[in-house]
C-alpha cells in the first residue's frame, strides 16, 4: 500500500520522484523472486523490482544489453499500469547510462520516450543523432526508430528543426501495423498538436484525416468552454484560461481529448505564455494514443 501510494502521488507530482526511488529501494526480494522476475504479479512490488535489477546493471560491472533489457520491462510495465511517466522518471538514472549503440537499438525508441517523459531531451537528442547517422539501407531498424521517435520530439522539443513532411510521411509508414482508423486519429493528434504548436506544414497534411472517426472514449467539452477559454486567453487571464483548458479536457485529462479540442487548448495555453505547459500537454497525448 506505501508503494501503490508513493507511485499515485509521485503520478500527481505531491511527492518528489527521488523519495518514490527510496521507497523501491527498501524492497526485499528473495532470491527466487530474482531467478524468476517473470512470476512476480505487475503490482507495484514489480515496479520496486525493475527499478533495484536496472540501478545494479549501473554498476561497474553490469551489462549496457541487460540494463536495456531491465529497462525496457520497466517501462513496459508502467505503461501496462498507466504509470509510463513514473516510471521513466523513476528510472532516469539507469536510463542516462544508457549510451546510444547499434546493439541498443532495440531499446531506442522507448528511451526516447522514457528521457522525453522525464525531461531529459539531451539524451532524446543523443538518440535521434546516433539514429540519423546510420544509413537506412544499411539498418532498417534505426529507420524504423527514428521515424517512431520523430513525432514526439517535435511537440516536446521548441528546437526542434521545422516541420518536415517527409519525416511525417515516414512515422505514418512505421504506424502499418495498426489498425487505419486508429492510424488516422494518431495522425490527428500529432497534426493538431504540431500546428497549434505554431509548426508550419502540418495542415498539409491534415486533410487526409478529416473523416475519422473519434475514439470511442473520446471527450466532448460542455458546451461554451471553448469558447470561454479562447476569449480568457485572448484577454490574457491565465488562471481562468488553465481552469477552463481542464473543464475542456475533461476528466480523462489529454489522454482522452479529441484532436480539436487538444489543439485549441494548445494554442490558449500558449497565448497566455504557457509553453512548456502546452508541449507537455501535447505529449501526453500523442503517447497516451500510442504514438
């Protein structure tokens, strides 16, 4: 219970990530619990577990694939328990030890992810360096994660280079395995997000997407918020702007908006000077649909 309570408020930001790593760190598990990891049910106890197997890979004498591997099993438990961002914040230490290599890239794309949700975007960076530098027929695997990775480092990174629609084309291509209507909306949200970002390109492109269908969970703001918001955010009241964004979203936050309301909201927060804010916002949302 201390831990499932530790991760909820870590999630809410009431509690420091630091304390969070303590709390995972005076776990104990027995010595069957580490020769088969694969038993222990995704409570938080496997969150404790991921994090104490990925800081001893830190270690001199631990293994850069193996911590990868740690990792990776980390990250895919908290996204499995909607506690993605807690888990990459959670892990940070281990994640920065990881240096970009051929034989990591594997791992490439969810540390990008990892290091953007825990604000690290120098090592995002390092990452989307290393992938550009291989050629693509030489390996189609760092290809496919620079294109994966492309999106999220254009809504959470402002110096990101401009809009490339090539490299939009790109990441729409390494989204085939899904299904089309899933496909598009994932399209929307990062279209939407982009340009209200003040990214100049994306519009281009939207009209391919203008007949999807929403997301069966998708929210519907109350009638006149938007409204609301754009007139507060047009007179600059900050506080009344960011109430309204959060009535706008409802209560399933960005993971649940749909991609017109996420972009107004976007464009509100940034009009009243939130910018950090509204990529962040942004970026949730595109990860939250899979992107």
């Amino acid at each position: 219970m201390r831990l499932l309570a530790g991760e909820r408020a870590e999630a809410m930001g009431a509690l420091p990530t630091a304390q969070l790593a303590r709390l995972y760190a005076g776990v104990a598990f027995t010595d069957s619990d580490r020769a088969n990891p694969a038993a222990i049910e995704p409570t938080p106890r496997a969150g404790a577990f991921y994090y104490q197997a990925a800081a001893a890979q830190v270690a001199p004498q631990g293994s850069p694939m193996a911590r990868a591997e740690v990792l990776r099993k980390a990250w895919r438990l908290g996204r499995d328990r909607g506690l993605f961002p807690t888990a990459a914040r959670v892990n940070l230490s281990a994640t920065r030890q990881l240096v970009p290599s051929p034989d990591l890239l594997f791992v490439a794309a969810d540390a990008v992810r990892a290091a953007i949700l825990a604000d690290d975007l120098a090592a995002a960076r390092a990452w989307q360096v290393f992938l550009r530098a291989i050629p693509g027929p030489a390996d189609a695997g760092a290809a496919q994660a620079a294109a994966q990775i492309w999106p999220l480092l254009q809504l959470a990174d402002a110096e990101a280079p401009a809009w490339d629609n090539a490299a939009f084309d790109a990441w729409l291509e390494s989204q085939n395995t899904v299904d089309a209507a899933v496909r598009s909306r994932r399209a929307a949200i990062v279209l939407s997000a982009a340009d209200a970002l003040g990214a100049e390109g994306p519009r281009q492109r939207m009209e391919d997407h203008y007949a999807v269908a929403p997301a069966a969970d998708a929210a519907t703001p109350p009638p006149g918020t938007l409204q609301g918001m754009k007139h507060a955010a047009a007179q600059n009241r900050r506080g009344e702007t960011v109430l309204l964004a959060l009535l706008a979203l409802g209560p399933g936050g960005p993971a649940t908006a749909t991609a017109d309301t996420l972009s107004e909201v976007i464009a509100a927060l940034r009009a009243v000077r939130l910018e950090k804010d509204a990529r962040r916002l942004a970026l949730e949302a595109a990860l939250a649909r899979g992107v």
